[in-house]
C-alpha cells in the first residue's frame, strides 16, 4: 500500500513542478501558497518510506496509508480545477467575444479575484490537511527518511526486450510433437472437426506450447489459413465468430459488431469454405455445454475440410471435457533441468555465462525450487536477476525474501511475480498498478497505454526536454524486459516500423494481472471507465459518479446511438482522455466535448461544432469525420499537438497551419481518399518555423500527386511511410536523420532523393512501384551503387 501511495504523492510533486503548472500558480497569484502545499508534500513523502516497512505489523498505518491516499486525490482534483480555470480564462482571453468575457467577469465563480480567493483557501485546507497526516504518522511511529531513488537505465533497446523473449523457451518438445502428430492424424467423422486441448494451471506455459505448435512449418504448410484467438471468460459466440473472421483474414473491422450472426456465418463460410484450417483457441473458460456447441455447429456450418482441427488451452478439466476431441493434454510441471535451462537463459546474458559464478549458479538454483516448475514464475525471476548483473547481494535478497513465507497453495505463483513487482524502480510501479483497469487478456496497443499512464499524470518529465511519451516508452521497455508485459507483433501491418514501437501490441499474463490488481488500490472516486460490449442503457451519463473521471473509453461492441447535450459538463474539470472507438450508430456528437479545456487525448468518429476551442489537445484521432479541410477546426490553434492520426475520406486539402504546429511528431494520414494538397506556407508568405516531425506516414491518397514542400524542414524526420499515391516526386533536401524509409505502390514515383547525405537510414524497402524498381533495383538499377551502403535494402 505504502508503495503504491508513495507513488500517487510523487505524481502530485511531478504535476506541481511543471513548468506549466509553475506559470498557472503564478497567474492565477498562488504561486506562495502552492509552494507551501508542496512542501507538506514532500515532507510526507518522506514519512512513506519508513511506512513500507512497518505497514505488516501494524494495521493502524494502513488505515493511515488509506486516508492519506484518499488526501492526495482530493489534492490532485484541486489542482486540476485550478489548471481548468487558467486554460478556460486563455481560451476566452484570445478566441471569446466581448460578451462573453464581460460575463465571466461579473460572475462568482469565474472572477479572477474571487477564484484565486476560493482556490487560495482549498490551498490552505489541503496544506492542513497533510500536516495533520504527518502529526499522525508520527504518533503511529513513523519517521522521516530519505533516499535517492536511482535513475532508469534509458538505453535499453527495444530488439532486445522484444525479439528475446521468443528465445526464452526450454523443453515441451515432446508435447509439441505429441500435438503436431495429432493435427497431421484424420481421425474425425467427415462432417466433424478434431479437437485438443490442453489443460494445467496458471503460467505453466500452455499458452507458448500453443504458439510453438501453431509456428511449426509443418503445420504452416498444412493448414490454412491459421487462426489464433484469445477467448478468456467471455465466451460470447457472436463476438467470437466476429473475431475468427478477423484472425482468418488478418484485418481488423471486417464485419460491424452490430451484423447479424447469420451475415457472420456466411462471411465467415466464404473464408472457410472447402479449407483446411487450424483454430486456436487460448485461455477458455466456458463450461456451458450449449455455448460450446452452438460455436462448433456455426464451424461446421462454415463448411471447412475435414481435416480441419481446434486447438483449445484452458486451466479447467471440465472445459476439456466438454470440448472432448481426440487429445487432451494434462500440462505438467517443467522437469528440473528444463526449468534451470529456461532460468538460466533468462538470468544470464550468455549461453553457460553460470559456469563462470558457481555461488550464483548455485544461489539461482535454489531460487528456482521455489518457483516449482511453473515457466511464468521462472521467467519473471531470471529477468529480474538478469537486471542485477553478477550482485551476489542481490541474488541472496530474492532467494531469502519474506515473500516467499506468504501463505499460498502448492501451486500458486504470485510469490515470485510479486517479487518482480518489488523490484520495479517506484515510478514504474503505479504504471504497472494501474494497467489492472483494463480486462484480462486485453491487447493494449503501445500509445494507448501511454496515452492512458499520462491521463492518470504518471508520466511527468524532470527536464523541459523530455516527453512523457518517451518516458512512458521507457517504462514499458522495464516492464517487457522484466516479463510484466509481452510484445505481441504489430497492430496493423501497414503501420509496421522496424523500431517505431507506437502501434505495437501487448499483452499480460492474466496471473501477472491478478498482481496488477493486488498492488492497486483504488479510489474511492471513479477515474476510469472502460466499457466493453455494454448496453447504452446501462450507462447513466448524469451519474454523479463521472464527476472525477480522468479516462473513458466506449468501445467499438457498445451499442450507443446519442449522448445528451450535456452529458460531458460533469467531467469538465478533469477528463483527459476521451475514446469513442468506432461508433457507426452514434448519431450527433454533443458540443459539450468542447469544454473539456484539460482533455489530452481525443478520438473520435465525428466532428464537434466547437471543436477549435479544444487547444490544449496533445493527441488527436479523427476516424471516418466528413470534414473536407482542417481549416474549419483552425487547426492552427492547436499549438499543443504531438501526434495527428487522421482517417477522413472526405479531406480534400490541408493548410499550411499544420507546418507550423511545432510540438507535432507524428502525422499519419490513412485512407484520406479524397487529399488533393497540402497547401504551403510560401504561398501566404508566413516565415518558417523549425519542425519537430519525426514520423510521417501516408496511405491510400491516390489523387496526391506531391508530398508537402515542409516536410523539406522537417530535419528531424526518423520514418516516412508512403503507400499508394499518387506522388510524382520526394522532397530534394536530403533527409539526414531518416532511418527508415518505405515506398509501396506510388507507381508515378520516379526518382528518389540524393541518397550519399541520408547517412542513418537503416531500413529502406520499395515495392510496386515500376520506375523506382528500373532505376534502383540491385541486378539492373543504374543508381544501385547509392542503395548499396543501407544495411537493410529491399527493391522489388
């Protein structure tokens, strides 16, 4: 507990030493009493460290932790009031009529005199109320401390906490094999498909034992297509058939969540009809014979070869029982020299490295008893070691730890994952806590997670040159490389970047979930929704329970057809993050979105009248909007954005206001169908500004015949993805900073740029595009002698 409150009061130190928040306090003349707040705060920060320790034997300091924690919100919703007010009062300053200004003037709660009074006061009661929690503290015995909470290692690289990972697998060779005999086997009637499954407990790796399968050449070349999907506890047969026709045609929103089941069944048997497919089903847990079958009859009714088969993992014997089939494997513990070998290439960074530390070998040994033959429980633990290098130190502290004492089953890995947790530097573990908001089994995408870390403001840079982006890449770098969270592949292949990790995929173990949940302690407030798949009616949008809300995201299965005009009102002062994914049967968007002056990160599949007052957005998602140019939402004004994803059929053009958005990063158009041109500043005489770009990426404009002349001072540019268009020519600067480059089907593309100055490009891949191929190709290409010195060059 005392952890996880450490890590909420060092969130509110982070939101209180920004620059901007410094010049809000000193607008809005609290800079004095903010500053005595904040030394209360860190004052009890201090008081937390020596909490931790005593917290086990004493029951009191975790009611006092709990209110401290309940404190510290209440704080955080301050300073967000205080921070709406001053983004409020500039809007108004700049864009609002006379009216209106005169109005808020003479009104109570917006005066500035008469705000800063009421804010001056909360101050003050906020400071109170810490000093009253350190007077407490001190009479339950706790005292001050102070450490250097050590910095994070901020090289480590992405290849290696990815690509890894895949290496960290030891024995289930015979059962691989067993289960690869039985896919080959025909055992079934001619009108039946043939099932195994397989059965054992939590991170014994059935879930690996699958993919190794599923990844096999042999199987490869004698199923197809292949179909992997994670079922979890929701075993809603529409919603699965929906995700097997995705998974069978690799793309995503193939079919709308809201087609009927019997225009699935008919898609679905186009896909499958007279194929030989595997099916993978991980993680079931249904034991409702009726479900079962009706997916079964809906496979068949598909009209697959019969030599078809399902692959199905689950912890329950009695899923495996009624799934039947012609295998059921009972997954047993991993054999004592499989389970030292899988330590070890975990632990060490070279293969018998443990030879040469025979203490550690033998200190990793014992480690590895405890964790009782379970893959999950080892692997977490190696990866943990493997950060303390060669410390013998270290490795006595996880072997003799306490919590291992803890009362648990003979089974039960939480132990060794907790351990993990504990090790974690404080600043990553309230970002680990908090992805239990999300479902077991979710996917998160990268920059969905970050986006999310930054709403709850976990991610608050130290330097004015740093980015929470950037530090919330880091944190998901310590996560991966400590087991925490797992690299999945890419999001949409079309997005795909050799070392662009923006839309990559994770996922986590359901049982490192389940620490998730233990280390977070929630609010009493609601901060975060996430619906999935729920009726509208359910949702309650005056509920005074979204007055707090920081995050809400409706997902593309949630059947929402309005939002009332003031549904968002509530939530003005503190909503960040507003997700509204797919939404086909929303009929108006609400305006009351537009005065959400603390909102971050915006998706949408519409368009909001007002949207321009929206100015201190730093992410935006514009999807299937009939918007024609960016100039009607004054783009211009958006002088906070860093990253840009637009999917507008229906844009024709784009002001030269988006090259003077200097804070933007990413910019990526995708089927914009309609994009004609991007307009340039020379035109309007508007003196340049340096660019920040570093990621440009466009697809499926085809009547564009010419990329942005600024993008020739985007010198910071590191990707540029261009995919059917109509481009004729690239920027002749050179691009100094590129690192990948990619060209697919632009066949008016006729010439590249000098390649002799683009000294860090790494990955350059051009495909369909005939002219380029004729110049540039490595048998022919009179110009191949420029291509020749990029390490990774793909012309076909």
């Amino acid at each position: 507990m005392a952890d996880v409150v450490s890590g909420v009061a060092s969130t509110l130190l982070g939101n209180l030493a920004t620059k901007s928040f410094q010049e809000i306090a000193l607008a809005c003349g609290l800079k004095d009493d903010v500053k005595k707040f904040e030394s209360s705060l860190r004052t009890i920060n201090a008081y937390l460290i020596d909490a931790e320790n005593k917290q086990a034997k004493n029951c009191s300091i975790d009611e006092w932790l709990k209110q401290l924690r309940e404190a510290f919100d209440d704080a955080g919703d301050i300073l967000d009031e205080i921070e709406y007010e001053a983004k409020l009062n500039e809007v108004i300053k700049m864009y609002g009529s006379i009216c209106t200004k005169v109005r808020r003037f003479f009104s109570y709660t917006s005066n500035p005199l008469a705000f800063r009074i009421r804010m001056a006061h909360k101050i003050k009661d906020m400071k109170q109320k810490m000093d009253e929690k350190i007077r407490e503290g001190r009479d339950l015995g706790i005292v001050e401390q102070h450490v250097n909470t050590p910095a994070l290692e901020h090289n480590l690289p992405w290849r290696e906490t990815a690509s890894s990972l895949s290496f960290r697998v030891s024995g289930r060779l015979e059962e691989k094999e067993e289960i690869i005999n039985s896919l080959m086997t025909q055992k079934s009637q001619a009108n039946g498909i043939d099932v195994i499954s397989v059965v054992g407990i939590g991170g014994l790796g059935k879930t690996t034992l699958a993919q190794m399968v599923y990844n096999d050449t042999r199987v490869n070349e004698h199923f197809d297509p292949l179909i992997w999907v994670c079922v979890s506890d929701d075993f809603d047969v529409k919603k699965l058939i929906r995700r097997i026709i995705h998974a069978a045609s690799k793309r995503e929103n193939v079919v709308d969540a809201n087609s009927s089941l019997e225009y699935m069944i008919s898609l679905l048997n186009e896909m499958l009809h007279g194929k030989k497919f595997l099916l993978v089903l991980d993680d079931v847990w249904n034991e409702n014979h009726s479900k079962w079958d009706e997916l079964r009859n809906h496979l068949l009714e598909a009209g697959g070869h019969k030599g078809s088969k399902i692959i199905v993992t689950t912890r329950s014997q009695k899923v495996a029982d009624i799934v039947g089939g012609i295998l059921s494997m009972k997954l047993k513990e991993l054999p004592e020299n499989e389970c030292w070998r899988l330590f070890a290439k975990c632990a060490f960074q070279e293969e018998k490295e443990e030879e040469k530390y025979p203490r550690l070998k033998q200190i990793g040994e014992q480690i590895v008893k405890r964790c009782k033959g379970v893959p999950l429980a080892i692997t977490t633990l190696g990866c943990l070691l493997r950060s303390k290098s060669h410390d013998e130190n270290e490795w006595r502290k996880i072997r003799d730890s306490e919590v291992w004492n803890l009362n648990q089953e003979e089974t039960d890995i939480l132990p060794s994952l907790k351990l993990s947790y504990n090790h974690l530097p404080p600043q990553v573990k309230l970002c680990f806590s908090y992805c239990s908001c999300f479902p077991k089994d979710y996917e998160y995408l990268l920059i969905e997670l970050i986006m999310f870390w930054m709403a709850h403001g976990l991610l608050q840079p130290t330097r004015e040159e740093e980015d929470a982006e950037d530090i919330g890449e880091l944190y998901i770098k310590k996560l991966v490389s400590a087991s925490l969270l797992q690299i999945e592949g890419d999001s949409d292949p079309f997005l795909d970047f050799k070392n662009l990790m923006t839309f990559k995929k994770l996922k986590m173990h359901d049982l490192v979930h389940d620490v998730a949940q233990l280390t977070m302690k929630k609010s009493s407030k609601t901060r975060t929704v996430i619906h999935e798949g729920q009726q509208e009616a359910s949702i309650e949008w005056t509920s005074n329970k979204f007055n707090y809300l920081r995050v809400l995201e409706l997902t593309e299965d949630m059947e929402l057809s309005s939002l009332s005009d003031d549904c968002f009102v509530t939530m003005k002062k503190h909503l960040r993050f507003l997700y509204l994914e797919n939404r086909p049967s929303l009929k108006k968007l609400t305006d009351s979105i537009c005065k959400m002056q603390n909102l971050q990160i915006l998706r949408l599949d519409g368009f909001p009248k007002n949207m321009k007052n929206l100015i201190y957005l730093q992410y935006l998602f514009m999807m299937e909007t009939k918007i024609t140019s960016l100039s009607s939402m004054n783009i211009g004004r958006f002088q906070q954005l860093k990253f840009l994803y637009l999917r507008c059929p229906k844009l024709v053009s784009v002001p030269s206001a988006v090259s003077r958005l200097t804070t933007l990063k990413k910019l990526f158009f995708l089927w914009c169908e309609d994009l004609v041109n991007f307009e340039d500043e020379e035109e309007e005489g508007k003196q340049h500004v340096n660019l920040n770009l570093q990621v440009f990426f466009i697809y499926g404009s085809e009547k564009l015949d010419a990329l942005p002349k600024w993008l020739e001072r985007a010198t910071k540019l590191r990707y540029l993805r261009i995919r059917t268009t109509g481009i004729k020519s690239l920027p002749t600067r050179p691009m100094t900073s590129l690192e990948e480059l990619y060209i697919y089907d632009c066949k008016e593309l006729s010439s590249l740029p000098n390649m002799d100055q683009t000294h860090n490009l790494q990955y350059l891949s051009i495909y369909d595009c005939p002219t380029l191929y004729e110049r540039y190709n490595k048998q022919t290409g009179p110009y191949w002698p420029q291509m020749a010195k990029i390490p990774h060059c793909e012309i076909y």
